[in-house]
C-alpha cells in the first residue's frame, strides 16, 4: 500500500502546468530543433522523417554516409541537479522572449531541492536524476542535454535519451575522420554533463557502401573507438539496415 502524499500530488499538477510556459521555449530555441519525444509534433515518425530526408539529401549528393547510435548510460538517473538548474538558466539567456522569465530558474531550484520520490512504502529526496513519471522530467532531461555536432558534416537526433549521429565525408578517409571527430565530441560532452556513452551499447553502420575495403577501413576506427560496427540496427523499435 502506498502513502498518500497531497503535497506530491499538488506538486505534480503544478509541474504539468508548468510544462505548458516551458514549451513554447524549447520550441522556440534552435538549440533544440533535433529533440524528438516529449513534444507535441515531434514523434517518432517525424524523427524518422527527418532523419531520412537528411540521409538521403546526402547520399544523392554524392557523399559517404553513416549513422552512430549512442547509448546514454543510466542517463534519467544522472543528472546531477545542480547542473539541470544552470542549463535552465543557459536556455532563458537564449530565449528571444521579450520578457526573461527567470522564474522559472526558481522554480526548477524549487522542484530539484524539495524533491521527494515515494515508492511502496518508503520515501527518499532525490540527489540526482529527474523521477520518472514526473511531467516535468522529459522535457527536463531535454533541456538538459544541449549537444549539437559543431561540424556541417555530422548531425546529431535525439529521441529521448537515445541519440545517432549522422555523419558524411566524401570518400572513405574524410567520413572515417568525421566519425571520430563528432563520436568523441560527444563523448567528451557528456563527460561535462556527469553522463557516460555506454560503449558496449552503442553501434556503427556505414551506409549504402560499395566498397569491401570500406568494412576493413572503418573496423580499426571502431576498434579504436570501442563501439560495435553492424550491417543492421534497431532504433526506436524500427529496424534499419546498411541499404
């Protein structure tokens, strides 16, 4: 049997309202044009879709293309709070909204420090990791993490807490090189944010390839890298392949 908490169910209710301000920031921000799940238009087809239109704008262009899925490791249960209050912060400073609601820094201060998570029985304050279930936690963790390849040769869609890189290069070497450069920025991105890529989680896959010596050329990169390299791979539930 499980307490009954008015205060977590008032809180809850304040937190969905609060979702509704918070919105048409995140919506408004180019920061998070790639941030699917959680928002209203932003579904899984629509990652698809978008995704695949850049994929195929690639590949008919003329480029080598691939795709690095990036498995979060423990990545809700994470965050450390203090860090999810100063992204807020970052994101309000972004905001092209007339009027700065820095409110809101107040009261992710508030819903972060008086965090108290009830399960069966027992209750504990939450030190880390925005609580599942919550209605502010999806759009939090969003908002949170705020990476985006800084090459026009790699992009990166989130859905959730799962991310692919898509990356191009004309000829073998140049996209080899690409996929190095933006796998270990982000890698080291998520070092800042107290996140972890899962390595044994997270795969490689060369696109449409022609070539044998291809497989070789990027086997030793992803040995390098400590990632997996496969002809085919499930994102989202969908599974794709090098085709």
């Amino acid at each position: 049997m499980r307490p009954l908490c008015l205060g977590q169910k008032l809180l809850t209710l304040i937190s969905r309202m609060f979702v509704g301000r918070i919105e048409p920031i995140v919506d408004a921000d180019p920061v998070f044009w790639n941030r699917f799940g959680f928002r209203s238009d932003m579904s899984v087809e629509e990652f698809y879709g978008v995704m695949l239109d850049r994929i195929n704008e690639w590949l008919n262009e003329g480029y080598d293309v691939s795709m690095t899925a990036c498995d979060i490791q423990g990545a809700f249960t994470s965050v450390p709070l203090k860090k999810l209050i100063l992204a807020y912060y970052e994101m309000i400073k972004r905001s092209k909204f007339t009027e700065k609601p820095f409110y809101i820094v107040a009261f992710v201060h508030m819903w972060t420090k008086n965090r108290v998570v009830y399960f069966e029985k027992t209750c504990f304050q939450l030190k880390s990791g925005v609580p599942m279930g919550d209605p502010l936690s999806p759009i939090s963790f969003l908002i949170y993490l705020d990476w985006n390849s800084d090459s026009a040769d790699s992009m990166m869609f989130y859905f959730a807490d799962d991310g692919t890189i898509v990356s191009r290069g004309r000829g073998m070497e140049k996209l080899g090189e690409e996929v190095k450069k933006s796998f270990k920025s982000f890698v080291g991105y998520l070092g800042t944010r107290d996140l972890k890529c899962e390595d044994s989680k997270s795969k490689f896959m060369l696109l449409n390839r022609t070539k044998a010596t291809a497989v070789k050329h990027f086997k030793s990169i992803m040995d390098e890298l400590k990632i997996k390299m496969v002809n085919e791979m499930k994102i989202l539930g969908v599974m794709c392949d090098w085709q």
